[in-house]
C-alpha cells in the first residue's frame, strides 16, 4: 500500500468528508471513540464529519445519546451511549488493575474506594450534580479528595460504570450510568475485542496493530488477537515494515486541499506511527514534549502547520503558523476556517 492509498482510506474511514446522513451518535459509534480530554476540540472534531454545530453535539451529550467518560488508555472520550456498557467491561478492568499504585498513592485503597463510589451513588441518586458538590459530598463522608485524589475518586466510578458525564447546564456535572444509559446484556470479553477492532479499522483504518494497541490501551497481544477474530470482515496490505488492516468498503478518497484539524483530532492522535501525516522532523511542533498536540492544518492529507484562535473581545481570529512556506491560498483557506468555526462553534470553544 503506498502512503496516497494510505492516508485516502483514512481520508474516507474517519469521515473527513461529512456524511450528512449520520447524526452525532452514529458518526462516534462509527469510529469507535473520540478523545475528548479537551471538550471543545471533541465537539468540533465530531461537528466537522457529521452535519450541524457543536451546539448539536453537546445536545446529544446532554441528552445521554452521546457520554463522555475515562474509557480508552486511560483519557477522556466521547463514545455512543449504547456502545458504553460493553466497552468499559472491556477496557475498564485493565485501567483499574493498572493503576492500583497510583490510587494507592493518593489515599485510596480498594476499600476506601468502595466507599467513594458507594457515597457518589447515594448523593447522585437525588440527580447531578458537579464536580465541586461531589467533592464536598466525598469529603463529607470521610474520603481523600486534595491533590490527586477526587480525580482518581471520579475515575474510579467510571471505571466501574456508576457515573458518567450529566447534562452540562450551567456547567459540567455528573450523572448516573443506569440512569443515562440503558441496560445491555453482557458481552463476552473475546467478541467484545473483536468488536472494537472492527470499530477501530472501520473508522480509522488502514492501520497496524501497534496503532490499534496504542489507540485501546490493551495489551498488544490483545491486539493482534482482536484484528485477526475480525476475520473477512477487513483486509490486510503491506505497509512499510509492517502490515495494516482496513475495511474496504472505503475506497480512497482524495484529501481536501486544506482542512483545518482541532486539538487531540483522532487523525493525528489516533495512531502509535504518525509519520504517514505528520512529518517526524516537524513532530515537535504539533506535539509538545508533555503531550499536548495542537491544533493542525492539513495539506494534502499532511500537517504543514498549526493553529490557534485566542479570545478577545468580539472576535477570535484564526492565527496560523505554518512548518514551511504557505501554501498557495493560504489565506484564503484561513479566513475560510475563521468564518466555519464561526459557525459551527459554541461560545466557549477555543
């Protein structure tokens, strides 16, 4: 597989050309999770491939058809309601296991744990409620919410399915799982790997196993044997020194001249090998050394700068640097984003 036929299926898999017959759910449950640690930028990633605003996303979060919770590596993403249950059984074991230590260390043993979720439950019971009134409600009942501590409070209930993000209101809060999110029988743990393979390549492939590993946070094992239980429903082509699988009902598409990408976007982040897109001379300049990757505009398919939009006063103009000279139309194709983030975006974004 060359790189053109490369990046033209992900083109196509990740939706970079809207389908305008997909709502925000069904354009998330199609890529499997969208990284959301930073709100706004997962808003517009997902307002850009499906038709409507972030305020049409954050609707669907608020209505419970879209959920944002600690499911992935562990980070923030956004995955469909129906598809949360199955997932987290999945993936959700593993990131407790492996951050025993680390709960441990911030004053949380499985059994003061127990009660963090257990006094969240009951507190949530009477309907959301903040971060800041869950803090105070912890801290109530005797459990450890200074420093590190109420993030890992908050995470831990996650993980094991009692709570998930409520409706946003005057400002993000907390709800119920088995409020939110309709029950769903049990999925065994080997269909559900598969199942996320298939996810994983459907909407972001062509891609190894390495790529699918990273993106999980399972095991490479896991992995591996998650893609090959996908059996005919993807293919396999060589690519480098590797090999990666994909689904071909997506044939290549032609990348868009320029687009204008958010922070965390899944084109970029989704992947243990950037280099098809992202240049590993310019990597430092997309990704920070604590890992943070900026904002990006694709030419071509491929990161030739970054992106930013401060805040002021009536306006937020759309600064661009750029990695080398800009591009014919570069202007242009800025003060085209400017006028579509405009239009897309919430008040709060960026």
């Amino acid at each position: 597989m060359t790189r053109e036929e490369l990046v033209g299926r992900r083109w196509a898999a990740q939706r970079l050309n809207p389908d305008s017959s997909l709502s925000p759910e069904q354009t998330v449950a199609s890529m499997g999770a969208v990284q959301a640690q930073d709100l706004p930028s997962a808003l517009t990633a997902i307002a850009l491939r499906c038709p409507g605003t972030t305020a049409t996303v954050q609707a669907a979060l608020d209505e419970g058809r879209l959920v944002r919770t600690h499911v992935l590596r562990p980070t923030w993403h956004v995955v469909a309601a129906a598809d949360l249950r199955w997932m987290m059984q999945l993936t959700g074991p593993r990131i407790s296991q492996g951050g025993a230590g680390r709960f441990r260390e911030v004053g949380l043993p499985p059994e003061v744990r127990m009660l963090s979720r257990k006094t969240i439950e009951k507190a949530l019971a009477r309907g959301p409620l903040t971060r800041d009134e869950l803090k105070a409600t912890l801290a109530d009942a005797g459990v450890p919410t200074e420093g590190q501590a109420l993030v890992h409070c908050l995470m831990d209930a996650e993980l094991e399915l009692v709570i998930c993000n409520g409706p946003r209101g005057k400002g993000s809060t907390y709800d119920l799982v088995d409020r939110r999110v309709p029950p769903a029988p049990a999925v065994a743990a080997e269909e559900a790997l598969a199942r996320l393979a298939r996810r994983y390549i459907q909407g972001h492939g062509p891609a190894t196993d390495k790529d699918f590993s990273w993106w999980s946070g399972l095991p490479l094992g896991a992995a591996r044997r998650g893609l090959d239980a996908c059996g005919p429903d993807l293919e396999t082509s060589p690519w480098n020194d590797s090999r990666v699988w994909f689904d071909p009902r997506f044939e290549p598409v032609a990348p868009a001249e320029s687009l204008w990408l958010p922070a965390y976007d899944e084109f970029i982040i989704a992947y243990a090998d950037r280099s098809a897109v992202l240049p590993p001379s310019q990597t430092p300049r997309a990704i920070s050394s604590n890992g943070i990757f900026w904002p990006t505009v694709l030419v071509n398919g491929v990161v030739a700068g970054t992106w930013g939009a401060p805040l002021k006063r009536g306006a937020r103009p759309v600064t661009v640097e750029w990695f080398g000279a800009p591009p014919v139309g570069a202007e242009e194709a800025r003060q085209a984003w400017e006028a579509k983030l405009h239009r897309i975006s919430l008040p709060q974004s960026f």
